[in-house]
C-alpha cells in the first residue's frame, strides 16, 4: 500500500505545488482546509484517484486525529499568512488563530503517533523567524542566536518550531522544520480579509512583491511605485522547487529531528526585481523610472539564508532560475488581469 500524506492548509499556495509533487512521487495524500484565506478553490490536482480533499478546521483537533491515525505523514502548513501589509492588519490574530492551528495540529500527531502509524510531522516555518538576524548568509544555527522577530508573525513561525522539539523531547514525535524563503509562483490570489491598500494609483491586489510587481506593470503603471528604496534583499525561491525540497524533508531519515532553510541561492534586491520584471514585459528599451513609497515597518532589509545544510545533508538546491520563474508567473497573472481576478 502507497504510503499516505496528509498536509494541512491543502488548498494554499505552496501546498499548490506540494501536493501535485507528493501524487507525482507516489503518496496517496489526504489534504485538510477551511478555504479562509482565498475561500473555495479549485486545483488542477483535485480530481486525481490518490488525492482526496476534507473540508475542514485544522483547529478541530478531533477530526485532525481521524485523518492522521490512518496516515505515515503529517505536513502542517495551515497557517494564517500572508504579505508585510496583512501582518500589520493582523497582529493578533495572526499571533493567536496560528497558535490554535498548531497546537491542534501537534496532539492530533501525538496521539497518531502514539497509536502506531503516523511517522513524523513535517512543519513549515518561516524565513520570518529570522527577522532580526545580523549574521549573512543566515545559517539555521542562526536561530538560537539572534534576538526574536518583532512581527507577532515571525514569532509564532519561531513558536512552531519550539511545538516540535517540545513534542519529540516529551513524547517522542519525530520532526523535520523546513523554511521556505519568499516562495514564487502561480495560483496566489487575494486574501479574503486583505485591506485595500494603495500603492501610487493601482490598489495592491496581491500581499508579496512578485505578482504585485507584476499586476502593475500589466495595468500600465507608470512611474513603477515600490516599497522602500528598494534595496532590500530577498532570495525568491520557486514553488515547485520548495515543494520537492518539503519531500525530501519528509522522506530522508537524514532529515530527522533537523531544521533546514529551504531557498535558492541567489540575491536579488527589490530594485533588480522591478527592474527584470518590467524589461520581460515593457521591452529592454522601455525606461523604467521608480517611486519609493513609505515602507512597513516590518520590510525585513535582509534575507539571504545559507544553503549548504540542505546540500550537504540532503543533496538539495533550488534549480529553477528567478528568469524562468516569472515567465510563469507573468503569463499567468496576465491571465488573472484580461479576466478580472486580480
């Protein structure tokens, strides 16, 4: 019998790429989701005979244990997320509803654990968590030593990984943390409970700088409006890179009980970013002038994770080039515009 996976917060944009990866690979996988951050959606993967999808709260801790005693693998990515300006609209909840989906989701896994089957958990955490390091690249030894995060996002992320090695240091459950670093790709659309925001005279219709970068150059925006001065560093990892990274996580025994930074290697500022991305779309002889707008006061100025403990333990790296990556993207938030999604 097929080894069976199931992922919370099934219906997100990095389980989009995870759960194709996980069918592809072979699992039989078992997705959880209460549609509160897009509302219903549906997948190109929805229909396959290995994949079935509950509609239901991974804070129901009853039904969490219903669907992980009958399974190998837990992947918790449910999670109230999303870009620096919802962080600043959700503070609280971020900090508390997050809190509530983890901890249901960990004595769901005890108990599965418990009980013979289920393996491991697999928990997704964040670059976020290494929002106040001074150390770059960032190793991920680097989060005993840094000061906390000052976004109550970051430092729930941090408390997730603390929920993993409390619950292998009390009950024995095995654990793999990954940190996945400013994920790109397609399928993100806007969050329910997103504000309207402003950015010059287009509103931000999307809470990462990817896909908002490029919906506003597709509607002609001209001055290009930015956040900050545009030399913050960020390394944009592609989706389906991080989901084949979040499989080998799960599935190496070299993995157990360790954390890794998930993330391509390479830097790019904000300022190169709209740069390329108005080049793909405008030409290489448009200009291109920017306006710095005020930025948040959470915009991280550097994120630049070391990558080697994922090479050399687990012979991992992200292959796929920031060029070709938003090719896709752009193609498909082109789509997204001509038909009125975003």
């Amino acid at each position: 019998m097929a080894s069976r996976v199931l992922v919370t917060g099934a219906a997100g944009f990095i389980m989009g790429y995870l759960v194709p990866e996980l069918l592809d690979a072979g699992y039989q996988v078992i997705g959880i989701d209460n549609y509160s951050k897009y509302g219903p959606v549906e997948k190109s993967h929805d229909h396959h005979p290995a994949y079935t999808l509950v509609s239901g709260d991974a804070k129901n801790t009853d039904l969490m244990l219903e669907l992980a005693a009958d399974c190998d693998h837990l992947i918790a990515g449910a999670a109230m997320i999303g870009g620096i300006s919802y962080f600043h609209e959700f503070a609280y909840d971020l900090l508390a509803e997050n809190e509530r989906i983890i901890a249901s989701t960990f004595d769901a896994a005890i108990q599965a654990h418990r009980q013979g089957r289920l393996k491991k958990i697999t928990v997704l955490s964040s670059s976020m968590v290494f929002e106040s390091a001074s150390v770059f690249p960032t190793p991920e030894s680097a989060v005993r030593t840094s000061p906390p995060p000052l976004s109550t996002y970051g430092f729930q992320k941090l408390a997730v990984e603390y929920f993993a090695q409390g619950a292998w240091a009390q009950y024995g459950l095995p654990y793999t943390v990954v940190r996945p670093f400013n994920c790109v790709g397609i399928g993100e659309r806007r969050a329910l409970r997103d504000a309207d925001v402003m950015s010059g005279n287009i509103k931000l219709a999307l809470s990462h700088v990817v896909p908002d970068l490029v919906q506003k150059v597709l509607k002609g925006q001209d001055p290009l409006h930015i956040l900050g001065d545009g030399n913050q560093v960020r390394h944009y990892t592609y989706g389906g890179d991080l989901a084949r990274g979040i499989r080998i996580c799960m599935e190496d025994p070299a993995a157990l009980n360790q954390d890794f930074n998930l993330s391509t290697s390479r830097s790019t500022s904000v300022r190169e970013l709209a740069e390329l991305i108005w080049t793909k779309i405008k030409g290489p002889d448009a200009p291109l002038t920017i306006v710095s707008d005020v930025p948040y006061e959470h915009d991280v100025q550097m994120r630049v994770p070391d990558t080697r403990k994922a090479r050399e333990v687990l012979g991992y790296e992200a292959t796929t080039g920031l060029d070709e990556t938003l090719d896709e993207v752009i193609d498909w938030i082109r789509d997204e515009v001509v038909a009125g999604r975003i």
